[in-house]
C-alpha cells in the first residue's frame, strides 16, 4: 500500500508541476477580404436557403420527387462557389415572371436533383454520391 501511495504522489507532482508551464497559444491577424468572404458566403447561403422555403418552390421539388429536407440539406454541402453562383442566378430571377419563373424553377430542382447524384444534366456539378 505504501508504493502505491507513493506512486499517486509522484504522478500529482508530475501533473502539478507540468501544469504549470506555460502554453504556446498561436494567433494572427484576420484580414478584411477573409471577414467579408465569410459574411458573402453566409448571405449567399441564406439567399438560396430563403429560396428553397419558398412554397412554389417546394411544390415544383416535391412534383419532381425531391425533397425540400433533402434539398436544404444538399445546400448545406456545397461549396462557398457554388452556392454563390447559385445565389447569383436566384437574384437576377424576374420578380414576378410566370414562364421565367418556372423556368429557373425547373433550372434549380435539376439542379438539387444533380447534386443528389439522382440525375446528371450539368456538367459543373459534384455528385454526393
């Protein structure tokens, strides 16, 4: 019993001893362009997934057989270029144009569905599969 104590108490000073030396701690600067592409990349996100709740939006998907869960989720797994390429095309869409409108519908439920690995119709895209 008498090594075992012995043993705890030379472990406590080890671990107190080594608790006391300073850490390394590493930090820099962050730029302009890193915060502002952080925040585009964040508003181009909310663009898209604003888009996707839209209720037309969600009936031309679920016409397709996707799912708006499955859609917002494929969202989340893109990259930063291709959400903003996809949020470029969401804000130059007419307000209000019928034959456009479901045009671009159309364009963005391909879209997913490519993503998803379901279909193959844009060379651009990334299957998930």
């Amino acid at each position: 019993m008498n090594n075992f104590k012995k043993l705890i108490a030379s472990s406590l000073i080890f671990c107190i001893t080594a608790a006391g030396f300073p850490m390394a701690a590493q930090a820099s600067l962050v730029s302009t362009d890193e915060v502002i592409s952080a925040s585009a990349a964040l508003t181009n996100r909310g663009t898209v997934s604003a888009f996707l709740a839209r209720d037309d939006v969600r009936q031309a998907m679920q016409a397709q057989g996707v799912s708006p869960v499955a859609a917002s989720e494929r969202v989340a797994a893109m990259t930063d270029n291709e959400v903003a390429q996809l949020a470029g095309r969401v804000d130059q869409a007419p307000a209000g144009g019928e034959v456009l409108g479901l045009i671009f519908t159309v364009f963005i439920v391909l879209l997913v569905t490519d993503i998803m690995g379901l279909t193959k119709v844009f060379p651009f895209t990334r299957s998930v599969r």
